[in-house]
C-alpha cells in the first residue's frame, strides 16, 4: 500500500509539472507549483497515515502471536510434565512396589492429560483448518432435540454432585437442520463446558432449543456466571483472545474455544452470539437454519 502511494505521488507530481495554464503567465506557474507542493503533501500525509497503520496492525499481531505462544506453551507444558511424571513413577519407583490403587490413580492421571493435550492439538487443527478454508463439513439432517438431550445428560454428568442446577427446555416439533452432527455437537458441549466452569455454586445452567427468528432453529446455553463486558465478549471471540482479569489458572485455556465455535457454527450459515453483562451471568446463542422443507 505504502509503494502504491508513493507511485502515486510521482506520477501526480510529474502530471502537475506538465501542466499549463493558458493566460496566466506567472500567476499561472505560481499556481501549478503550489498544486504540486500541496498534491506532494497531501500523499505523503497519506503515506505516513498508511505506514503507521501497517506498523500498528503488525505490533498488534505479533502480541496476539506472543500471548497465543505462551498460552499454547502453558497449555501443552502442563499435561506433558503430569504424563512424563507419572509414568517414571509406574516406570521406575526405586524398585518399591506400587500399590493397585496407586497404579490405577496414576494411571488415571496419564490418560486425562493425555486426553487434555490431544483436545489442545485438535483445536489448533480445526483453526488451522478454518483459517486456509479446509475444514470439510459433513451435511445432513440433524434432529436438533436428540442432540440437545444428548448434550443435557452430559452435562449432567459433568455437573456431578456440585450444587449447581441444570435446566433443559425443548419446544415440540423442531426442524431438522442441515448440520454435520459432530461439529454441531462440539460446539455445544463446548458452550456447556464454560457454562458449568463459570457458574459458581448454587448458580444454574440452561439448556433451551426453539425456533428462532428467520426460518432458523437457536439453541441457547445461559449461566449465572460473572458475566463480561462488550469489550470482553469482543475478546473472546477473538481468535487466542482471553479475558485475563475473569480468569485463574484453573480456567485458563488456549483462548480457542469460542472462535471455533463462531467459525463452525457461520461455516454452516449460521450466527454465534454472546449476550451477556457483569454480574448478570452469560447467554451464548446459536441460530442455524432450519432444513428446507422441514420434516421429510
């Protein structure tokens, strides 16, 4: 952009010096070097404007860059060290006897960080994927209330014995929608997942699927979570992008999350939306259009 200008600002230069103004004499050639002084000033307030943008959106890129290096870093650092540590333990104990119930707790260890680490590479390949425009999607007709009650008892589980509530709510004779499942799914365990992470105890979780606005079918996760600010939602719909004065190390994550969800849901022709305010807790609402037709 930059060289353009300056291209530019030659080529303006030399048509004002070509320039005659017939009748005028010096007033006339006054005239035309004062237009070739302002023109050359003008571009290259253009050009100064153009270079500091460049400059500002490369500084702002590499910082995204940086603080993405050091989550991913955390992230992937956190459950190798738990797998290399537990497995020298299985491995080589001094030659002490490990316990049954020691093997299987240790054991335990490994395979939710092994699992935990293999969540993080997937999710920098399906961003991967979305950002060069490969992510393949698989359509079909999706029967939104047997995924929404797949999704509810999940949650369930998770929730567990803690002293939070989940309420699941589903309006009769939904259309289908034309979805890959797993994405779809995905998707909605995710917003499940960090609606059951930022809900304290006490709090609820929803569950709601009904037809939305425009022939699309939306289902919504709400919590009663210390909700976020425009700013912050803008933030976490960023790609790497988390909200660090809301989070401690035992939220913290790579800052995927809702990206992905927000490209896999527009990938299927949909929207994504967070409504939420401090204190007030967090809705995240998909809409995704209705199958043409409806039921077969």
């Amino acid at each position: 952009m930059t060289r353009a200008l300056l291209s530019a600002n030659q080529g303006i230069e030399r048509s004002f010096a070509s320039a005659v103004i017939p009748g005028r004499g010096n007033s006339g050639q006054l005239l035309a070097q004062y237009s070739i002084r302002l023109g050359s000033a003008l571009l290259r307030h253009r050009t100064e404007l153009a270079e500091r943008a460049t400059r500002i959106e490369a500084e702002i890129a590499n910082k995204v860059k940086s603080e993405f290096i050091t989550n991913i870093s955390h992230e992937l650092r956190t459950p190798l060290n738990s797998i290399i540590g537990f497995s020298k333990i299985l491995k080589d104990n001094g030659g002490a006897p490990l316990d049954p119930t020691q093997i299987a707790e240790y054991s335990n260890f490994i395979f939710d960080s092994a699992e935990g680490l293999l969540g993080v590479v997937n999710d920098v390949i399906i961003l991967s994927k979305v950002q060069s425009g490969k992510l393949e999607l698989h359509l079909e007709p999706l029967e939104v209330e047997e995924l929404v009650r797949a999704c509810a008892s999940w949650a369930k589980n998770q929730i567990g014995d803690r002293a939070k509530t989940l309420m699941c709510a589903l309006e009769p004779d939904l259309a289908p929608v034309l979805a890959d499942a797993a994405f779809v799914k995905d998707v909605l365990l995710r917003l499940l997942r960090n609606a059951i992470t930022f809900t304290p105890e006490g709090g609820r979780i929803a569950l709601v699927a009904k037809p939305g606005p425009e022939g699309t079918v939306m289902v919504a996760v709400s919590d009663t979570g210390p909700g976020m600010t425009a700013e912050q939602i803008d933030t976490a719909l960023t790609q790497f992008g988390q909200n660090s004065q809301q989070l401690d190390r035992d939220h913290a994550g790579t800052g995927l999350g809702l990206p992905i969800c927000k490209a896999v849901v527009e990938l299927h022709g949909g929207r994504l939306m967070l409504r939420s305010e401090p204190g007030a807790g967090t809705d995240a609402l998909i809409l995704l259009p209705a199958q043409k037709g409806g039921r077969p």
